[in-house]
C-alpha cells in the first residue's frame, strides 16, 4: 500500500507537488481562444483545491474520471487568493494500493475502541434474543468491518469514515440513558433498536472512493435495507419471538419520524418514540457543529452564513 506523506493543508504557493489525491470533480472547459483544458478538483482528508490541466488536456481527461485516486505531478500556485495546483502529469493509482482514510475525512475517534464500547453495552443485556442477534451481527468479520468503516450520511451529519459507528454509539449512550430516567421502556429493545437503526447503511453508501449512493442506496435505502438484514439473521435464530421482531422492525422504519423524512410508519411505541428522537437530537447537533467548523475561518462574524438544512442562521459564539 503506498504511503502518503504530502496532504493538501501543508501545501503553500510554489511548491512542487508529487503526490496523489482523490478526484472530487472533473470537467473539461475551454478558452477564450478555444484551447482546452481539464478543471479538477483534487481531495484528501485534509480538505479540497482546485486542479488545472493546461496542457494535454484532452490526453489527460481519458486517464482518469471522478471517483479516481490519481498520482500527480504539478505545482502550486495562488490564483485570486486561494491555492491551486497546476497538474503536469497524472495517473490512476489502485484502489488495493490506497488507503482511504488517507482521502476522505475520518472521525476524530479511535474507531477500535468505540466499537469495543458499543460491544460493552450489548453484553450488559441479559441473555435472550435480542443479544443474541446483536453479537450475531456485530460478530460477523464482514457485517462488523463494514460498520467499522462506513460513514452515517453523504452530506449532513457525520459524513465521514468511521461515522456510522460514532453516531450509532453516541445514540445508544443517549437511550442508555433515556432508559435509567424512564423505567417504564425496554432498554433492551431501546439498545438493540439503537444498534440496528442504520445497519443498513453500510450498503447503502460506497466509500472505497468518494462517499456515494450504492445503487442499492438509491433503489431502496437503509430503512428498508436494514429491515431485510434483520429478517434474515432472525432466521438463524432457533425461536425468535414474532412479537419482538415485529417491535424491533417498527423501530428501523419509523426511526426517521415524519412521512416527510423518509419513514414509511411514524412511530406508534414507547421505543420507537424514544429512538426517533435520540436518532434525530444526535444528527442535528453533529450536523450544526460541523456546519460551525466549516465557518470558522470567517471571523468577520459571530454567526454562519445562512444554512439552508436548518433556515436560519447558526451562531458560533465568541
């Protein structure tokens, strides 16, 4: 696997650039004199610059599309303000030798030891069912690898490697929660619920490159993705109880809340009300701070720029 050692953030005005990247954006464009030339947007975990192929364009456009990590050789350069890389040569590396983490943002968490946490709370459930079919998936290798490695969304709350499993714990610590203060709820079904809300969706994203939509994301989505995962481990489970299975597949489709959302079935259990809300607190409040990070290099203001997600402006405080 090739070692990346050179990361957009480091990079100033002039230097020599000799590394690879990922490309977010790819179109060809012309000049006022008609000469073609390639508009590239290159990314890695660092954040996003702007790419320029002058010359051998048309040569070039045919090496590599969007989705690529490419190998580059160019230099940098300032252009109104802002840095952008003027690209000499470039060819596509595999996906085999590249390391994703490397190209798309990653949680700040240690990954191992969240997973290890959410283990933890599977195991203080006593024995019965719905333990058993959680360490039925989180010990499956490629259920559990998956989990490890896959985002939560591709543009609103963690969005980035790692995300599903930072949200999914964040969310059942919450119901743990919920669970202690309301003793009137299952707190198993709240865990299980919790745990298995967005199994789905570590097929209903690709993210070897770019965090897309699987065709199986657009076609049906993670609701009902998780559903059927679900069905099919209960089915290896001698006796599970029909009622319990009909109350946890409640919980995935209604999770969402609203028709509006998303969610075929509002939610009509304790449960499931519980967890639509701890789902929906834990994503808005990733999706806020991460829209005030990204708004933190404008000091002109205390406020963000208007977010469209949430209609209104955010504040950053001082």
């Amino acid at each position: 696997m090739n070692t990346k050692d050179i990361y957009l953030q480091d990079i100033r005005p002039g230097d020599k650039i000799a590394s690879s990247f990922l490309v977010a954006e790819k179109s060809m464009a012309f000049s006022q004199k008609g000469s073609a030339y390639l508009n590239v947007r290159l990314k890695d975990k660092t954040g996003e610059v702007d790419g320029k192929v002058w010359d051998n364009a048309a040569a070039l456009d045919r090496v590599f599309k969007k989705g690529d990590v490419i190998f580059i050789e160019g230099r940098a350069q300032s252009y109104r303000n802002a840095l952008q890389i003027s690209i000499l040569t470039a060819s596509t590396c595999a996906l085999q030798d590249v390391d994703p983490s490397d190209y798309l943002p990653v949680s700040k968490l240690n990954t191992a030891e969240m997973f290890e946490d959410l283990l933890g709370y599977v195991g203080t459930m006593p024995s019965g069912p719905l333990k058993e079919l959680l360490d039925a998936f989180l010990n499956d290798e490629k259920t559990a690898g998956l989990f490890r490695r896959a985002p939560a969304a591709k543009g609103f709350h963690h969005i980035y490697l790692g995300g599903l499993l930072e949200h999914t714990l964040s969310v059942v610590r919450l119901l743990d929660g919920a669970a202690k203060h309301y003793p009137q709820l299952n707190r198993d079904l709240l865990i299980a619920g919790g745990i298995l809300h967005d199994i789905g969706k570590i097929y209903e994203f690709s993210y070897d490159g770019l965090i897309e939509y699987s065709d199986e994301g657009r076609m049906i989505g993670h609701l009902v993705i998780g559903v059927e995962m679900i069905n099919k481990m209960i089915e290896t489970i001698a006796n599970f109880p029909e009622r319990l299975a009909l109350e946890l597949r409640h919980i995935i489709l209604s999770h969402h809340g609203e028709f509006e959302f998303g969610s075929p079935k509002r939610p009509k259990t304790k449960e499931a009300l519980v967890v639509h809300f701890m789902d929906d607190l834990d994503a808005k409040l990733n999706g806020f701070e991460s829209f005030v990070e990204a708004d933190a290099a404008n000091t002109d203001s205390e406020w963000t720029a208007y977010n469209r997600f949430f209609e209104r402006y955010l504040y950053k405080g001082k």
